[in-house]
C-alpha cells in the first residue's frame, strides 16, 4: 500500500480565482492519477501525472483549466483554474505504486472544493 | 470510450442476506476490472479485482464473477454485516499502460439493515 497525503482536504474558493492541490506519496510510485468526484456522483479521470513530462488529459478536461505537475516520482499538484461553481467537486490523487499486482490504485482523501 | 453501466443504484438488504452487483461494459479491449468501496466522506478503497483471464475470484465475502463473451461482471457479498453499508463502484480499464485509466460505474448505494 502507500500513504497519500493531499492539501487541502477542503476549501471554499470563490469564482474566478485558482487554487492547487498537493498529493504526497510515502514512497516512489510508477503512475500518478488525477480523478474528480462531483457531488454524489462517481470519478471520472482528469489525468496521467507523467513524471518529468505534461501530463496525460482525458477527453474534456484540458491544460489550461487543470495544469498538473509531477517533478519527481512521489509528489504532484492540480490546479484548478479561473474556477466556476461547476468546479465545485472532490479531487482525488490516486497512485500505482507498481509493488503490487498492474492496476491496484490507491486514492487519497481527496480535496473538497466548494466554489461559490 | 469506454463506458460502464452499473446497476441497481440503490441495494437495501437484512443483515446476513446476500447482496448482488451488476455492471456492463462497452469497450471489449477492457480486461481489467476493479471494485471500490467508498464509506461516507472517506476515500475509494479497492475490495477486490478481476482480470479477463479468470471468470471468478473470491475473497472471503466477497465474490465477482466476469462474462467477456457478455461484457458483465457482477459483484457478490454474502454474510452481509452493518458494515458494509457504503457506495460501491466497479470499474473497467484496457491494461497495459491504461491499468490506472479507470472507467466508473455510476455507483450502488448498499445499506444493510441489522
């Protein structure tokens, strides 16, 4: 397993502004992933942190309204841009950590943001 | 893209009644399929997983059954506790470099009753 830490758990944002989320992982990990939670809803996968590299998008979600860093195997950010309340959701950075069988995520707590 | 159907949204069962899971998927190049259990205001936390080479894998309680031929793969709990009342979501995700790429099921909401 690994421990993820992400900051903030939560946070209250107003609109137009950003804000960049922190995860932090205990020990190098293979693959990074960004995923977003709305309200009562399921995940859906923002990105692939790639290490060294800009990250991997999934159809709908671009660099300029989430730009993601990864600049070494155990830490990256998110950052939520020029939000609107639609952005109001929980992030979740969830990690391989390639010790154990291909595919076994762990998430973190997730960051809570509420936009208004 | 892929897309995966989960049902029923909501599963309301007696303690020690078992509990069944459904999800399909659309996209026959997934052969990776986990289950995440998410209590309320914590994190998804993976219960078990499949992979297309095997048909069934229990752990325990836990059970989930995979039909290629079909594009299903369901998800049993036996013995059910108060405990393991939370949301529970399958997923689906190609492998390879695409293990992490999880695809999500709208979710099932289980309450178990003691």
């Amino acid at each position: 397993s690994a421990v993820i830490s992400q900051k903030p758990s939560r946070d209250i944002c107003q609109r137009g502004t950003s804000l960049t989320i922190q995860c932090q992982v205990d020990s190098q990990v293979t693959m990074m992933f960004w995923y977003r939670q709305q309200p009562g809803q399921s995940l859906t996968l923002i990105a692939t942190a790639n290490q060294g590299s800009e990250a991997t998008y999934e159809s709908g979600f671009v660099i300029d309204k989430f730009p993601i860093s990864r600049p070494n195997l155990t830490f990256s950010t998110l950052t939520v841009s020029n939000m609107s309340p639609e952005d109001s959701s929980i992030y979740l950075c969830s990690v391989d950590t390639g010790t154990g069988l291909p595919g076994e995520l762990f998430f973190g707590e997730g960051s809570r943001l509420t936009v208004l | 893209g892929e897309n995966v159907e989960q049902h029923p949204s909501t599963l309301s069962v007696q303690e020690g009644d078992s509990a069944v899971i459904k999800c399909t998927y659309s996209d026959s190049a997934s052969n990776y399929f986990p289950w995440y259990k998410q209590e309320l205001g914590k994190r998804p936390q993976l219960i078990i997983d499949i992979r297309s080479n095997v048909g069934e894998k229990k752990d325990q309680r836990i059970a989930v059954t995979l039909n290629k031929t079909a594009k299903h793969f369901s998800l049993h709990i036996t013995e059910t506790q108060p405990e393991d009342s939370a949301v529970y979501f399958c997923a689906a995700s190609r492998g390879g470099t695409s293990y992490g790429k999880l695809t999500f099921g709208q979710g099932t909401i289980l309450t178990v009753h003691p």
